[in-house]
C-alpha cells in the first residue's frame, strides 16, 4: 500500500454509478453530500439529466432524502435558483456557498448538521479535487474523486481545474495504479 498525500480522496471513479450506496452504508456512512456542477449536472445544461436522476433514486432508496444534500460553489443568482430547483425536484436539501466556496468547509458542515450527522459519517462526492476533496478532508469527511461530467465548466471550476490536473500528475501513473488496486482490494 502507498501512503497517499493527504488531499487524496477515499474513493476515485469514472462515473457516480461506480460507486455502490449500499456497500458504503454498510461501511458506516450514513450521509452524502453531492457537488452540483459536472458531478450530478452536466455544466451548463440547466437541469439533471433523467438517467442521474435515475440513479439518484438509488441513493436515496438508501440514505433517504434527510440524508443527502448538494453543496455547490453558486455564487450567481442564476446559479442558485438552478441548484434550488433541481434539488427540490428531488426533495433534496441545496447549499450555495456563495463567496465561502468550497475547500473552505462551512457549508459541509453546515450540510451535516442539517442531516443531523457527523462528518466522519459522511460521504461528499465531487469532480474537483481543489474544491472537493480537499473540502471534505479539511471537514473530517470521507471524500469521493468523480471525473467531470463535462469538460465545460464554471468560472471557480475554471479556476481550480489546472491546479487539480497538476495534483493528479503528481502521483507516478505506478503509485495510482497501487493505490486503486489497493482501493479495490480493501473494498473501499
């Protein structure tokens, strides 16, 4: 096993239906917290997409609607309105942090108080490791890498992306594969 930079997340997956919400509830989490924007939302189309939605149905048969929420870096009233809509589509709850943009941690936390959880039960799942990941792991959260959506992106995704992109580069494509094999050994 590698001993992996502490930004790393938990999990790393091409695509959200990589990941089974019944093997991480017997896992102990017991909330997730979705990123918006190229992780459930194909950027910048305006709603989710029915085969997410679809899938969405699945997470939520077993973490139920109390216990998951969308953390998004909106800080445009479009923006917000948008996240606030398909979220109540789904009955789910919707934070847009405004200026306080992820990895800066007060709307994870305030996303786990609301689903009365602590932040080592809880899973966020986003496509930006600067933002993301780092947010979680910052919370005390378990932290799940998903590859965008699509390559269009926000301003703050923009921003971050290079960044993430060199921070990926940074493990050895051999120290990636170690870690994902280690990754699927254990389970995780």
């Amino acid at each position: 096993m590698i001993n992996r930079p502490w930004y790393w997340p938990d999990y790393y997956i091409a695509k959200l239906d990589d990941l089974d919400p019944n093997l991480l509830y017997a896992k102990g989490i017991r909330a997730i917290i979705f990123d918006f924007d190229n992780t459930l939302k194909y950027y910048p189309e305006p709603v989710i997409r029915a085969e997410l939605i679809q899938h969405l149905q699945c997470w939520i048969e077993v973490f139920s609607k109390q216990k998951i929420s969308i953390v998004s870096n909106q800080v445009t009233r479009t923006g917000k309105e948008c996240l606030q809509t398909e979220a109540s589509k789904l009955g789910l709850r919707a934070f847009a942090t405004g200026l306080l943009i992820k990895p800066l941690p007060y709307f994870l936390f305030k996303a786990a108080q609301a689903m009365q959880v602590s932040p080592a039960q809880t899973l966020i799942i986003g496509d930006l490791l600067i933002a993301d990941i780092i947010g979680g792991r910052l919370a005390g959260m378990q932290t799940a890498l998903v590859q965008p959506l699509s390559q269009n992106e926000q301003f703050s995704s923009r921003f971050f992306r290079p960044l993430d992109r060199w921070l990926l580069k940074s493990l050895k494509p051999n120290e990636l594969t170690c870690y994902l094999n280690d990754v699927n050994k254990e389970g995780r």
